[in-house]
C-alpha cells in the first residue's frame, strides 16, 4: 500500500513539475545543464558561507527537480550535488580574498611584476602588474595577484604588456561609497585577481624585457598599437577612430564618456564590447572562405574532410582575434562558444545549442568562478538564452525541418536583438538601473549597419595591414565613414522622448521574479502554455505584493529620516520625510571627464531606494564637493524644487550646474536667515543662515561662510545641518537666539575640519550625535583629531562616514535611533582615545 502511495505522489508531482515548467521534459538529453546547474549553486554557496544544513535545502530541492524530470536516469540526477560540492570546492579560495587585503602599511614597498592592461587617461599611464613579488615576502598569494598601478606623466614611457616593472610606491586597499545600493568597488577588482593599487611618477619605474615565457603579449602589444594607429590615421574624426579601437582592438580608453553615454542611451553599448557578435562575423567570414578554397581541392573533398579542415583552421583567425582584441571577458566567453561550435562542425555534429551554450558557461566557471558574479557573464548568456528561446518558436513542431518561410526569416531578422533586449532588460535594471525601450528599434538598424559596414571592413583592413597602408587605410576609411553616420543615427534614436529612462533599481527577488515570468513565457510550448501561463501569474502576484508592501512602507510612515551620505570628501544627505516626501541636500563632488560622485554613489542609492522624483535638492554652497553630483541628479531625476543661497557661485563647474538647472526646469527658490519657516509632513524647517544680500560675507572664506544652515524640528527632536561654515558664520549664529541652534543631531561643519567647530558654537548647540562626512583616508586628514576631542570632551556621541558609511538618524518625534551601514557602533566612542586613521 505504502509503495502504489509513493508511486503515485511520485508520478503526481512529476506531472505538475512538467505542467508548470514543460521545457524540463527533454532535459534528459542534455546532462551539461545537469552539472551546470550544480557548479552554479555550489559556487554560490561556497561565496555565500552559508552552514550545510542550508545549502543542502537547494541542492536537494534540484536534485528531486532533477530525478523527476528524467525519472529514468537519476544518475543525471545525481551530477547536481557532486558539481555542487566542485563548485563549493572552486569557490574556496576566493572567499578570503573577497574580505581584501591585510596587512597594508603606509610605507612604500618596493614591487616587481609582469605588465597587462596598459590604458592611457590624459598623461597618465593605468595598467595591472601580475604575479607581483613585493620587498617584504615572496609576494601576493593567489588567486589574487595583481596590483593596479596609475603612472603619472607615464604616457611617454617605452611599456609594452609581458615587460617586467619594478617601482616602490605605498599599496592603498580599494574603496567604495558604503551606501546602500552601492557598487562594491573592492569585491570586483578582488574578483579580477587584483589587490590593491598604488599611484608612482614615471622616473619612479625601471623596466626590463618581458621573460621568454611572454615575449608572445608583447608582439601582441605592438601589434595592437601599429592597428591603432593605423585606425585614428584613416579615420574622419578622433570620436570614430577611438569607437574603431574599440570594435576592433577593445581598446575603449581612447573612448569620451559622451560617446559611451550615446550608446548607452540608444540601447546599443553591448557593441562596444568584444563579444559574440565580433567573434560570430570573424568565424563565419573565415569558415565560408576556407570552405570554399577547400572544396577546389580534389582530395579533402573526396574523403568528405573539407568541413572539418575548415571548422579547424577558423579556429586560428578567431584565436587571433580574441588575442588581439586583448582577451577581455566577453572575448573570452564568446571563444569559448566558437570553439565549441567549431569542434561540433569539425567532427559532422550538429551543435546543440543549449549544450553548447551550458558547455561555455561551464567552461568559464571553472577556470574562474568569480565569472558568476560579474555583470557582463550574466548579460551574455541571459542575452544568448533569451536569443535561442525566442528562435525556437519559429519552427512547428510538424516541421522542424522545413525552409523557413518569408514571415520566419522577417523574424529571423527582429526575433534576435528584440529577444536579448527583452532577456537582459531585468538585469540591466538591476545593475544599472535604467531600460532603454528605444534599443527594440536601434538594434535593428545599428546592429547590422556596425557589423557588415564597420566590423567586416574592418577586420579585413586589418588583415591587409602588412601588404601596406593603401589597401587597409582605405577600408579604414570606409569603415571610419560608417561609423559616422552610425553616430548620427545614434543621436536621432537618443533624442526620442521615453526611448531612455531612469528607473528604481529592483532588488535581487525582484529581479529573479522578472526573469523567472519572462523566460516561463519565452520557453513555453505551443500547445502547453496553461502551466508556465499560470507559474507567470504568481510572479506578477508576487511582485504586486512587493511593490504594494514598499508604497505603504514609504507612503505611511510616519518617522523622520535623516541619512548622510559617503560620497568620500564631500558632503550629501538625503531628508526622509513621514508619508514619503524626500529632500537631497547637496550631492558630493564631480571631476569633469573624469569621476562623479552624483552619478556613481548619490543617484544609485536614490535608484536602490526606489527614488526617481525628488521634492526638493537643496545646495548649501557652490564648491565642487557640494555641488558637482547634483548636475548629474538635475539631469536625470525629476526635481521639483530647487533651494539654495543667494550668493552665486563661479567658474566652469558653477555654469555647469545652472545650466543643468535651467534645463530641469526645476523651481528655484533662494533662502536666507530672513525666509519664512517652512512645514513639511509635520517638520518644520527654518534656514538660520545666511544674511541676506548684501550683508553677506565677503573676501577669503566667504562662499563656505556663505552656506545654509538648517534647522529642521520634529516633535522633541532637532537636527542642524550646517554646511561648510566656519568661524566667523559660527560666531554669528552664536550671537543670536540661545534657543536657536538647540538641536539633538548635527551635521559637523566643514567635515571636521579646524576651521570650525569653535568651543562657543559647540557649546551652544550642544548635539548628542555627531556626523562627520569625510573621505577614507583623505588628504586633507580630515576629520581633524583635535575638533573630534572637542566633541568627545562635550559627550557627544560621532559617527563617520569615512569609518561607518552612510549613517541613518530616525525620530518618530518622541525616541531618536541610529543605524550604519558598515557597523552599527559608534565610530568614535565618547572619550579621549579617538586617533585619525
């Protein structure tokens, strides 16, 4: 009795497996997605750390997903916890490397290693030494072994890749802004082998050939740079000879952030990358062209060997390619691919695409696990899954063999980028955060325009480049023209209204909600489409919960939160409002050209809030660690209001800010010590500071003395933020109302620094918390120790972003509660002992 029980809940529960999940009816025949599966999960696990007990509960549950789907075969079955514990196994060694590197001193080091990744930013030299021996050991212990070294003046020096480098300079650990929402800056470049990075001047570094062992990557090296300067020689403009380099030697340094920007827009960057798409032309231009040299030659073709002879010399044209096209990740994938395929082809297989596609991803996975968590791993095969899912609808199941017809090769045509759009456009909202629904329709023209009238050109002026100029610099030409009139096709697509938008980032469950209704559609049958119909309808019930769950807990909640940023050396805070109202006061630095804290760590966290209107942006003062990122947030977030001093600023970056203010077309509205209070979902808001034109302060100092100062009450409690004032505005503000600056919280002026914090000003105030917004390890050594001992002495509880991260301040207007981002205790206790890092 027992057994016909089992037996039948058995066959019931493979029944519903294959109702809802119908594709998992032939996976029998394809056991690489059996062990792929496994690594995968154990490659999460061992990166996770999670206890046995817990990382057995998905491995069994694939396991019996697995055992049902091939009921008989469970040795298939069984693949999945033995590639799990591989995957677990692989991952070991780069778990402690993830945790960063220990034992940094602040003294230079002397160092030595071998020479990848030379890039160029202005005059200076960037590049990645491996296999780096250090003056105190034997060196870095792998399988991080890489040092980021930036050269100053460097752009003139004789430096190949495989050389040998030897310098002394101080080994500084990566950073990132620890926000919430954040990119992990140090994780990644872990993940890359890499463990640090140091900063030295050109006359610092001694150079020596590169060992025999890789005198190959300097040949390659020289190579590359003869084919780019060829490119900018023939090309019509620098902006078309540095996207040239980038198809075609992956070099993307030369590119402006403009052009990367346009493509960006326009739903086309996946072209910038050395992909597929670059792999796929070379391997199909060279196997038609050895197929049809071979087929004149009598004997290969009698003996039936001109397909694989020409499957196997492909091989050595895409292996060039890849090599020197730099070898960068998706190169690395998209060989992997060619290869599989082209083995298939040699040996009169036919190349099965989701084998061959598990096969890749396997491949990578165990050379370098770290592969799984990196952006450009997931978009690829998302974007290739998403392709064969979507091109195995074109055919009937009554005949798969049949010519396609004229609709089917229309579709052949759309299906592709409109299929990879739709399979990454979750990820990329995850990761990036921003859909560009305008990509549907430029893919279809720049896709094929890029790669038949650019990409094929040329490659093929490549190949001529040792016969001479002539013959390469006029396809360079041809190509360079091309891609010119791709540019301007680019900015048409870019200026569509809604073609890009700006949108909260989704969560991690989120994301897999997305991807799990899109590809339960996308790989349905015909005729079996009730199970993942009805698999689709609990995602969207379960996202509707999620989304309902954060409206009510952002639109009825009745506390007051103050968050203040790390945005390194400078200063942002973003107002919490009860019921959901949200203000941003300043937004950080922005280097021109170069970095931009608003783009890279205040519009993330607004994104990984679900933030994408602001209320109101308040600038405090117009210095450029104030007022830089908020350029970027005017341009790209909808802001309703604009509050800031009376007093302008000046200079280039200044303009720029107006300029973004002007095309917001945001409400600006200037405050002084004389603007009525306002109230905002029951806070009141007061500025105390400035004066009003034209008692303003005036000569050294004066723009920070110049800044807002705000009060903001909320029940019981008072928050000051304060800006960059220094002594004389404290002065000021003490000689007015005692009562007045009374306040709970403050935002410690000018980041700590001697110029302020006087005793009277503290005095007056007389906070219980501190916050100070600092830069790790700045150079300006700021927080100062002798301003913290002055809060330390008055028992002031400090917090710092440059030690906890973005620090949290709540009231409900009764109890006040403090939350961190890297750790939940005060930086700096309230004694004496505090020291400046």
């Amino acid at each position: 009795m027992f057994g016909r029980t089992s037996v039948y809940h058995t066959r019931w529960l493979r029944e519903t497996l294959l109702f809802l999940f119908p594709a998992m009816s032939g996976l029998d025949r394809r056991p690489m997605l059996f062990v792929l599966s496994g690594l995968v999960t154990g490659i999460l696990t061992g990166h996770a750390g999670t206890p046995v007990p817990i990382s057995m509960l998905p491995v069994l549950t694939l396991t019996t997903c697995a055992w049902l789907s091939a009921p008989r075969r469970f040795a298939l079955a069984l693949l999945i916890p033995l590639f799990t514990l591989a995957g677990a196994w692989l991952m070991a060694p780069w778990a402690p490397a993830e945790k960063g590197l220990s034992g940094l001193t602040p003294e230079p080091l002397a160092l030595a290693g071998r020479v990848e990744q030379i890039r160029f930013q202005d005059r200076d030299l960037k590049c990645i030494l491996r296999d780096v021996r250090l003056e105190k050991g034997p060196g870095l212990d792998p399988p991080v072994t890489g040092i980021r070294l930036i050269i100053r003046q460097g752009s003139t020096l004789p430096l190949a890749e495989g050389m040998r480098l030897t310098t002394r300079c101080r080994l500084r650990p990566f950073t990132s802004f620890n926000n919430p929402g954040r990119f992990d800056y140090r994780r990644h470049m872990m993940r890359q082998g890499v463990a640090a990075w140091g900063v030295v001047k050109a006359e610092e570094v001694t150079l020596t050939p590169a060992a025999p062992a890789h005198r190959w990557r300097t040949a390659l090296h020289h190579t590359r740079t003869r084919i780019e300067g060829a490119l900018f020689a023939h090309a019509p403009s620098h902006g078309s000879g540095a996207l040239l380099c980038a198809l075609l030697t992956g070099n993307r340094s030369h590119m402006p952030p403009s052009l990367r920007d346009l493509f960006t827009r326009t739903g086309a960057a996946h072209l910038l990358a050395i992909s597929g798409l670059h792999l796929g032309i070379v391997a199909t231009l060279f196997f038609f062209l050895f197929s049809w040299g071979l087929s004149r030659w009598e004997r290969p073709l009698i003996k039936g060997h001109t397909q694989m002879l020409a499957a196997t010399f492909t091989l050595v044209p895409v292996l060039l390619y890849a090599l020197v096209s730099g070898m960068a990740p998706s190169t690395q994938r998209a060989l992997t691919a060619a290869a599989l395929v082209m083995g298939a082809l040699a040996l009169h297989e036919e190349a099965d695409l989701p084998t061959t596609l598990a096969l890749a991803a396997l491949v990578i996975l165990v050379t370098h696990p770290p592969s799984l968590f990196a952006v450009s791993f997931q978009l690829s095969f998302a974007a290739v899954a998403a392709i064969l899912a979507g091109l195995a609808r074109l055919r009937t199941p009554a005949s798969p063999v049949a010519p396609p017809t004229l609709r089917q090769r229309m579709l052949l045509f759309v299906i592709p980028p409109s299929c990879a759009t739709f399979g990454t456009a979750p990820l990329v909202l995850h990761h990036f955060g921003y859909a560009a629904p305008i990509g549907l329709l430029s893919n279809l023209i720049l896709v094929p325009l890029i790669s038949f009238g650019t990409i094929l050109p040329g490659l093929m002026g490549v190949i001529l480049l040792p016969l001479g100029t002539a013959p390469s610099g006029l396809l360079f030409s041809l190509a360079g023209y091309t891609l010119e009139g791709a540019i301007r096709i680019a900015k048409v697509f870019s200026h569509v209204p809604g073609g890009y938008l700006l949108l909260p980032r989704p969560g991690v469950t989120t994301t897999l909600l997305v991807l799990c209704l899109l590809f339960s559609l996308l790989l349905s049958p015909r005729h079996k489409r009730k199970g993942p119909v009805l698999v689709a309808a609990c995602c969207l019930i379960l996202l509707g919960g999620r989304a309902t769950t954060a409206f009510v807990q952002r639109h009825h909640n009745p506390t007051l939160k103050v968050t203040v940023l790390d945005v390194g050396q400078g200063s942002s805070a973003m107002l919490a409002f009860p019921n959901g109202k949200r203000w941003l006061v300043d937004g950080g630095f922005a280097r021109p050209g170069r970095f931009d804290v608003g783009r890279f760590a205040v519009g993330p966290y607004l994104q990984a809030s679900q933030i994408t209107t602001l209320d109101a942006v308040v600038l405090t003062h117009p210095e450029s660690d104030h007022m830089g990122g908020l350029i970027h947030i005017l341009d790209n977030f909808k802001v309703k209001t604009l509050f800031m001093g009376p007093y302008p600023g000046k200079g280039p970056l200044w303009n720029r800010f107006s300029e973004a203010a002007a095309r917001s077309g945001t409400r600006i509205v200037y405050l002084t010590d004389r603007s009525p209070p306002m109230l905002v979902e029951g806070v009141g808001i007061t500025c105390l500071h400035p004066e009003a034109p034209p008692n303003g302060f005036t000569g050294n100092g004066s723009v920070n003395n110049n800044s807002l100062v705000l009060r903001l009450t909320y029940g019981n409690h008072r928050f000051l933020l304060t800006g960059d004032i220094m002594e004389k505005a404290e002065a000021r503000l003490v000689s007015g109302s005692a009562e007045a600056l009374k306040a709970d919280v403050m935002v410690i002026p000018h980041h700590g620094s001697q110029s302020s914090s006087t005793n009277a000003f503290l005095t007056r105030v007389h906070p219980s918390i501190g916050v100070v917004s600092a830069g790790q390890a700045n150079r300006y050594g700021l927080p100062h120790t002798e301003v913290m001992e002055r809060y330390t002495r008055a028992q002031c509880t400090l917090y710092g972003t440059h030690r906890n991260g973005a620090v949290t301040i709540e009231s409900d207007g009764t109890a006040l509660s403090v939350s961190t981002f890297l750790d939940s205790s005060p930086a700096f206790p309230p004694s004496l002992t505090w020291t400046r890092p």
